[in-house]
C-alpha cells in the first residue's frame, strides 16, 4: 500500500509540473502597448544596415496602430568588432526627433536615461522590450545598472531582450553576452536577412520600389537620407560591403527583431513591409 501511495504521489507530482510548465508557456509574455516601452538598440558599426533599420522603424511609427507607441532610439551601442563607425547622426533627429541619444558620444549618460525611463515603466507595471539592432554590451550595462537602483525588480520578468543575429552575438563581449543571455528573457530568433525562415526577411536582393507606397514627403525624406548616408559609407576606409545595399537593395534587416515584439511576423519581405505601412 505504502509503495501504491509513493507511485501515486510521483505521478502527481509529475503532473502538477507538467501543468505548471504549460501555464508558464501560455503565459509567454507581449508587448503591452499601453505600459510597455519599446528600446531599439543600433550598433551603427560597421555595416550601414542600421540607417536603413532606422529609416524602416520611423514608417512603423507613422502607422496608425503605433502612433501611441512608447520608444527610445540609441545609436551606436557596438560591442567590440573592428572597424569605423557609420555616423547616423544626420538621420536619427530627423526620424525620431528628440526619442533618441547617441551611445557612441555620451555611453554612460545613454545609459542612465535608459535607466531612467526604464524604472518609471517598470514602476508603472510595464516592461522593457529590446530589439537588439546589434551587440548587447549596451544592455549588460543598463541591465547592471537598473538591478543596481532597485534590487527588488525581477529582471527576467521586467526585461526582454531579441536577437536575430549569430554575428551581432559573436562580437558582443563574451561576459556581457551571458550576462544579458542569463538575467534577461532572452529570445534568439531566426535571422532577418533571410526569407522564409519564419521571421521577416529585411534584406532585397534588388531596388525596393518603397517610393511608389509612401506618399509622405517627411518619410521620402526619411528614406533617401538613409539611403544616401549608407550609400556614403558602404564599404568606405574598411567598413563593412553590404553587397545587396551596393546593388541598389535596402538592408532593414534588424527591423526583423521590432517585427517579432509587435507581432508583426507574418510579414514575408520587404516588398510586403512597404505594402503592410503603406501611406495613401
């Protein structure tokens, strides 16, 4: 009887963490667009990818369903690759006007406005969700520095981090790199310069006809700045050759990791990210 009853009692418990388990998967967390703030991270370095992701998250923002949309835009959060920097610093203002700061200038005080604006979400019940638009040395430190202002906040439920790139990983600093993969609710997703592996393919093999679908002189602007800017620094003094930007293509592949925190997934390519925010 003794023996029937242990039996009875590992199944139970077996099942009572089986349960367990799959309410904290339907609990997966969202994007809450009413509490949440939403942190798109540019390492700027060396690929010029990033003026064009730029460029692609201010036509998300002109969209209706995002005009409410709480953000904060940083350039120049790079880890430790080699190579020059590609300045946006002629694009960001004119994108997203005072929503963003410049990493690559002032690193620490970047870091405590993120973290400042970062408790006040938090205190108000909302998350913090990054698109990691490059390495995550910049987010180790404001991680570090947030669990250092309020040691109560649970990181992992408060902080999620979206990497779409092995590369963007490799390049981060290896201590970093734990650290955010170990604090944070981590979510490493299929590669955006990819189609059809389940997460928007952001990268054309050929000219974009995006001009024909934004009828909107600010977002035309928008557009040939970072297309003249990437044009600039393509492959220039050892920066990196993006070769589909070089052919006349656009490179928003970043804009991959914003697409899967807003559910917007089911977006295939660029052609069909231009028809999605399309401006009539």
């Amino acid at each position: 009887m003794k023996k029937v009853n242990s039996v009875n009692k590992i199944i139970s418990g077996l099942t009572c963490a089986l349960l367990f388990s799959m309410g904290v998967k339907a609990q997966k967390a969202t994007f809450n667009i009413d509490k949440d703030l939403l942190l798109v991270q540019l390492d700027c370095k060396t690929d010029i990818d990033d003026l064009h992701t730029a460029a692609g998250f201010a036509t998300l923002l002109n969209h209706p369903d995002y005009k409410d949309l709480n953000y904060l835009a940083v350039a120049g959060t790079y880890g430790i690759q080699e190579g020059l920097y590609v300045p946006p610093n002629e694009l960001m203002p004119m994108a997203f006007h005072e929503n963003w700061v410049d990493a690559d200038k002032e690193w620490k005080a970047s870091v405590d406005k993120v973290v400042i604006k970062a408790l006040k979400i938090i205190e108000n019940g909302g998350s913090i969700w990054v698109a990691e638009a490059g390495q995550s040395d910049f987010t180790a430190d404001w991680v570090k520095e947030l669990s250092k202002k309020d040691p109560s906040i649970k990181i992992r439920e408060s902080v999620h981090v979206v990497q779409h790139s092995d590369w963007n990983e490799s390049v981060t600093k290896p201590v970093k790199l734990m650290y955010t993969k170990t604090v944070t609710d981590y979510h490493k997703i299929a590669d955006g310069n990819e189609v059809g592996n389940g997460t928007p393919g952001l990268k054309s093999d050929g000219k974009v006809d995006w001009e024909s679908k934004l009828n909107d002189d600010h977002l035309t602007k928008v557009w040939n700045t970072a297309i003249r800017l990437g044009n600039k620094y393509n492959g220039k003094e050892g920066r990196y050759l993006n070769e589909s930007v070089a052919e006349g293509g656009l490179d928003f592949s970043d804009l991959s990791e914003v697409c899967y925190i807003l559910n917007l997934m089911d977006i295939k390519d660029t052609d069909e990210f231009f028809t999605y925010f399309k401006v009539d």
